[in-house]
C-alpha cells in the first residue's frame, strides 16, 4: 500500500513537470519568440527620419514570385491597411533569377513611430521574412551655398583639378538618345537646361509638374550633368551637351524637422517605375540619386539590384567611415556607384567643423564636391530662379559621375550599368587624401578620382568575351584620340585583355606608336594592315601568335623587337609582308614556323637574326618566300643546332640578293640555304 502512494506521487510529479515544460515551450514557440539567425540582419536606426504610417518588407526568395499577392493576414500580429507590391512589373522584357525577392509596403492600420518600431521588431522574427525595415526618409547631400553668378570658373571640369572633361569632348558631347532619371527635388525651367529636360513624375505629390522645385536641389544637380554647352556663351557648360534628363521629384517639406527631406515611399515608387520602363521608349538608362543615408538601407538597396541600369548615389556629409556600417559589404553592387567629394587641392571636401564628405573603402569614387562656402571653391551650377550658382557636397560630386556615364552611353549604346560601373571605376585616377582615424587623429587613405576621359577611351573598343574572363578586342566603335600612341588597355570590363581580333585597327593610318598590354597573346589576321605611319613594334613575351598578314603594309615601321622570354610560335602568312622601312629583324627562339611570305618584300631588312637554340629546325618551318624580295638583306646570323633541309626549300629567300653578297654567320652545324 505504501508502495502505492509512493509511485501515485512520483506519477503526479512527472506529470507537473511535463505540463510545465510544455507551457514554457509553447512561449517560447510564440511567434513573438521564434528569432532566426537572419533577425541579425537589421538593426532599426531611430535616430533617422521615417515614415509612421508605413513599412517595408522584404520577402525570401522562396516564397517570392512576381506579381504574387499576398495577403495581410500572412503577416501575424500586424493591423494592415494596404499592401503595395514595389516589384510589381508590367513590363515583360524584365527576367528575374531564382533568388528573386519580392519588396511589399504595408501601410499601417494605426500610424504612430512607436507603432512601425514594434512591427519592424516582430516582422523580422516572423519566417518567409528576409528583412523588414521602416520607410526611411532621406537627407540631402547638398549643403547651403553662396549664390553667386559664376563665370566660367568650372574648375571642376578641367583636366588636374577637376575630371578631365575637355579631351573626352573631342569624343563625343552626348546624345538624346541618353536618357538620365534625376531622383532629386525636381527640375526648374531654365534657358541653360530646358532643352535637355523631358517630363517626368513627381512621386511625392503623385503628379505630372516636376518644374516646381522650391528647393533648388535637382535643379543644381541637372545643371552639371547637362547644362547646354556652347550655346551664345550662356551660363555654365554641363559635362553633357545633349542629354535627355528625366525629372523624378522625391522630395517634401517635413514641417517638424522644418526643412526639406526625401521621402522613403516616393523613392522606393520612383525606382520601380524607371525599372518597369526598361526596354521601352521611355527607358530609363541612370538614375542620379544625391541622397543621404548610403548604406542604411537594404529595401532601397535590392529595389537597386532589380533597376537593370547604373544607379549613382552620394556617398554623405557627415564625414563619417561606410565602412562602420553594418551590412555595408552587400553595397558592393555590380550597378551601384557611391561618390565621395573632393576639392581642387584634391583633398576630401570639408565644408564645415560639423560636415565633410563620408569615406571609406565602399565609396567607389571621388569627384569634385568643392570645399568650405566660398564661391570659387565649390561647384557653378544653374539655380532655380534661372540664374546660376556655386553647389557643394557629395551632392554635387555625385552629378559629376552620372554625367560621365551619360556620355559613355553616347559613344557606347550597348554598355550595361554594371559595364559602365566597370569602365569609370577602372579608369579612375589614383590620389591619396587625409581622412579621420579611428584614434581620433588623421591617417591617409588611396581613392579613385573620376576621369572623363580614359572611360571614353575604353568605351572606344569592340569586344567579345572569350573564356572565363577574358576578352578580345575586335575593333573600334569611334575614333578616339590617342595622341599618336595606342595604348591598349590590359583590361575592360574586368576581363583580362588576351587576344586582338582580325582587322581590329587595319586601316588606322593615325598611329605611330602601338603600347600592348604584357597579357596578350594572339594578334589575329590583319590586326594592324595598313597602319601606314606606325614607327615602331614591340611585341610582348606572352605573344604566341602573330596572325596573317597582321602588320601587312605597315611601310612606316622601322623597328621590330620580341620580348626576352619569348612565347611566340607562329609568324603567319604575310604578317609583316610589304614592312619596307624594317631594317633588322631578330627571330625568337621560341618560333617553330614563319608561315609563307611573312616578310617578303620587307625591302629595307638588312640584317636577319635567328635566336640561339631556334626551334626551327626543320624545313617545314619555314614556308616559300618567307624572306623573299628582302634585297637589302646582307647579313644572316643563325645559331640554330640544326637547320635541316632548307635547300629543298630555296624560296625561302628567292630574290633576296646574290648569294654571294649576303654573309652567313652560322653558330651551328652546316646548314644549306641556298641551291
């Protein structure tokens, strides 16, 4: 009986002690309670402006689908008025990969900032929820100026203190054809800008006037993108002489904080709709944003990732390290470019004790930003009173690299955001500014500085991507000016420079002197025909192959040298064919053919060098008439181990010159050259 009791109490307290487990862990399974690793992702920042009726989510890809609606009650815990899909696409030409994500506004059914901080907070723990944040509103990256009428002091365009705009003039100037989003305050009527003006949206006020810009700030910002140029000596020259530029007033009067802001919903609808218009007549190719906050939030961040062109964003002034961000490594977008500021001394812009520009290594690029308040420091810019007026901050730089890319796309239609990203970032200059250390005292960091003009040169070439990453060049889209030397570059797009393609430069009678990159390694068949006033050929060491008649015709050059370490197995047929100036020629080690009348009629050949060890060693190497005609020729240096069987071969010199009259220095066993 005791027994009994005994067990009957044991039994009773097992069961206590499994209710009571199970009731922790129904709260600790509580929607409110489940927090995924991702939870990490976000922290609120509520010391910045945001929106109190509303919030943005963005969804996994899992449960992601365009055009997919989803209901309210899939949120828990939220009171929703309305849902807004902001990747909504009408525009079928526009193709998603599997790790699309879904961006939704949902409007609040009780709006208050207390009210979008405890939804922010649940919906990040909620499953099938990537990230959830408020719809922030956004500073301007401009600061107050002096507005004075400036008279052709751009020294932001010249070629030390500003971005070298002059040369990438003698290029192109623009085209309509180009048609560039200003996301900004609007876009006032001005003589100096009108003709580069289209219509456009105003996606605060939700309507077609975009010319009412009280602010003045997008006026400023499209008056150094696109200022008309070379009209009566009017005003100031924009980097674009034509250009098309889209108005897309974001901007509104916050009456608490008494001054003006971007509005987070009008950014977010503003981006979605130059996306949906890609593809179409209305196509939106830059969008120009020279907004605060970079790097704070991730919905405008992936509504960026979906906008198939380049987006340019001012990198702040507050003057603070983006490298501190959190998440700030997920801005290294392929189609996003952040531009800090600098001054003419070629420093990071400081305007104030309170505001220079921001820094770090994730902002991509500087451009001039001006410095302090006084007028010839900063930026000359239209204003909205259709006069003119000096503009500073990253506001102002940011224009600067918009205005670059506009005119790449005017040279270059094809190029992609992530391409035109790949060009100005790449051709950047190298200078070392000051910046603030984590110590509290100064340290030295090395930025990129835009430069106009070496983007225009890159954009110059014709390319096919071959391999993983590497490229070919096939040609020229325009004349570019090269100053007499061609420089060819190592790379483009990111890809590694190994092959010239057939006929690429033939006929450019303009270049002397051609610079190839160390990377190359095949030029193709009538790569350079006819370059008449080329002087001199340097051929690096990672050559293999020189193609057909490459160099046919080139009557100019006078001087042909091989790298040491030469990899070059093949002269083809007529490579040099027709190179009458060429006086002395020194055949690589390495070259196992010299393909039929390589040089023949190569007149003013005097002397003929075959390296030591010369594979050539067998009479199929060298083809009929591969020296013929050379009649200057009159000195033959072999030092091959053995040349074998060139007598059945006897074109190989037909008509060179009297045998007799050439001396034949043989480092070799005996070779017969001649019948």
């Amino acid at each position: 009986m005791r027994l009994l009791k005994k067990q009957k109490f044991y039994i009773i307290g097992l069961f206590v002690c499994l209710l009571s487990i199970m009731l922790l862990l129904t709260f600790i399974l509580t929607p409110e309670n489940i927090v995924r690793a991702e939870d990490e992702i976000y922290t609120i920042n509520e010391d910045l402006s945001f929106a109190e009726d509303s919030v943005i989510v963005i969804l996994d890809s899992e449960i992601s689908e365009v055009n997919k609606v989803h209901s309210a009650s899939f949120f828990k815990g939220i009171s929703i008025k309305s849902i807004t899909d902001l990747t909504k696409r009408t525009n079928p030409n526009l193709v998603y990969d599997s790790n699309f994500k879904q961006i939704l506004r949902l409007e609040l059914q009780n709006p208050s900032k207390e009210n979008v901080i405890q939804s922010v907070k649940r919906l990040n723990r909620q499953e099938g929820i990537f990230v959830a944040e408020p719809s922030y509103n956004f500073e301007f990256s401009a600061l107050p100026n002096d507005e004075r009428f400036i008279n052709g002091d751009q020294w932001n365009l010249m070629e030390d203190e500003g971005i070298n705009i002059p040369k990438a003039w003698d290029i192109t100037t623009g085209s309509k054809e180009v048609r560039v989003g200003i996301m900004d305050s609007g876009i006032a009527s001005h003589p100096d800008l009108d003709a580069n003006v289209t219509n456009g949206y105003d996606f605060y006020n939700e309507n077609t006037i975009t010319t009412d810009d009280e602010l003045g700030h997008g006026t400023k910002v499209a008056g150094i993108i696109g200022a008309q140029t070379n009209n009566e000596g009017k005003g100031v020259a924009g980097i674009n002489w034509n250009v098309t530029m889209v108005p897309m007033p974001v901007s509104f009067w916050d009456e608490e904080k008494d001054k003006y802001l971007f509005k987070g919903y009008a950014i977010e609808n503003a981006i979605a709709w130059a996306t949906d218009k890609w593809g179409t007549d209305e196509q939106i190719d830059i969008i120009n944003y020279s907004g605060g906050t970079f790097g704070n939030s991730q919905y405008i961040l992936y509504l960026i990732n979906y906008y198939p062109g380049l987006f340019v964003w001012s990198a702040g002034n507050e003057g603070i390290n983006v490298d501190d961000f959190p998440n700030i490594d997920l801005y290294n977008s392929e189609n996003l470019i952040s531009v800090g500021a600098i001054d003419k001394e070629q420093q990071r812009s400081i305007w104030s004790r309170t505001q220079s520009s921001c820094f770090g290594s994730y902002v991509n690029i500087y451009a001039p930003g001006g410095k302090g308040f006084i007028y010839k420091d900063n930026i000359p810019t239209t204003d909205n009173e259709q006069g003119y007026v000096s503009f500073n901050g990253t506001s102002a730089a940011a224009p600067h690299v918009t205005g670059v890319a506009a005119l790449l796309l005017s040279a270059n239609p094809t190029l992609t955001g992530a391409e035109l990203k790949d060009i100005i970032l790449g051709c950047a200059d190298s200078i070392t500014i000051t910046v603030p250390s984590a110590s509290g005292g100064t340290t030295t960091q090395t930025v990129k500085k835009l430069n106009a003009f070496d983007p225009l040169y890159i954009a110059g070439y014709k390319t096919t991507n071959i391999g993983l990453n590497e490229i070919r060049i096939d040609g020229i889209n325009y004349v570019f000016g090269y100053d007499d030397v061609l420089t060819v570059p190592t790379t483009i797009y990111g890809r590694t420079v190994t092959e010239i393609g057939d006929s690429a430069f033939s006929n450019q009678d303009l270049c002397e002197e051609i610079v190839f990159p160390e990377s190359l390694e095949i030029i193709g068949d009538k790569a350079f025909e006819n370059c008449t006033s080329l002087t001199e050929l340097h051929i690096p060491a990672a050559v293999t192959d020189i193609g057909a008649e490459a160099f046919k015709g080139c009557n100019g050059v006078t001087e042909l040298t091989f790298e040491d370490d030469s990899d070059l197995y093949s002269i083809g047929s007529y490579a040099f064919y027709g190179c009458t100036s060429l006086e002395e020629v020194t055949i690589p080690s390495s070259v196992v053919f010299i393909r039929k009348s390589a040089f023949e009629f190569c007149t003013g050949m005097e002397t003929l060098t075959f390296e030591e060890g010369s594979s050539l060693r067998y009479a199929f190497g060298l083809e009929d008439n591969a020296f013929a005609y050379c009649q200057s020729l009159s000195e033959i240096n072999y030092n091959v181990r053995a040349l074998v069987g060139v007598s059945s071969n006897a074109s190989v010199f037909a008509m060179a010159r009297d045998s007799a009259d050439i001396q034949l220095n043989i480092g070799a066993e005996v070779v017969w050259i001649f019948n």
